[in-house]
C-alpha cells in the first residue's frame, strides 16, 4: 500500500508544479486551489507512505527523483518546454538512481 501512496504523491505534487506553472506564478488566481491542493494532498500521502513502513531515505529519493523527471517531460509535452539531449541524459540518471536506491533497501532487509 506505501507504494500506492507514493506515486499518488508523486501524481499530486506533478500536477500542483504544473498547475502552478499554468498559473503563471500565481498571478492567475483561479489555479491557486489546485496548487495549494495538489501540494497538500502530496504531503499527506507521502507521509501515509511513510507510515505503511517505507524507510524515508527510500520514500523522499523516490518522491524527489521521480517528480523531477516526470515534471519535465509532462512540462515538455504541456508547455512546450526545453528537453535537451543533456536533460534527457539527466532523467536518465535520475532513474537509474531511483533504481540503485531501491535496490540498496531492498538488500539491507
């Protein structure tokens, strides 16, 4: 069930960056909701993670690594933003770490 939770805070925490993004820095305030609502939810569910018995180190890697890499490509695709090569290259290694980490618990049980 931690596993649900986290990528449901991963979900929510993509959707409040690009909500907030949309909004234009907040200044439309009509996304404000969304934002502060994604972001919340995030927090809520990434701590239910933590309490199903994810180790942090484990939940945060996952949580920061993967929200970075899945916001900018859904940016890309949304918004239109860069994704150079060398991004490319940086998600890349970004999942590769998220891999290693998990991994690295998986041994130490």
């Amino acid at each position: 069930m931690s596993w649900i939770f986290l990528a449901a805070a991963i979900a929510s925490e993509v959707t409040a960056t690009m909500a907030l993004r949309a909004s234009e820095g907040l200044r439309r305030k009509a996304w404000a909701p969304v934002v502060v609502g994604g972001y919340v939810t995030c927090f809520v569910l990434l701590s239910l993670a933590l309490r199903g018995g994810m180790p942090v180190g484990v939940a945060y890697g996952i949580w920061a690594a993967t929200g970075i890499a899945l916001t900018a490509v859904v940016a890309r695709l949304v918004f239109g933003d860069p994704l150079t090569r060398v991004m490319t290259l940086g998600i890349g290694l970004i999942a590769a770490g998220v891999l290693l980490v998990e991994l690295g618990a998986q041994s130490a049980h």
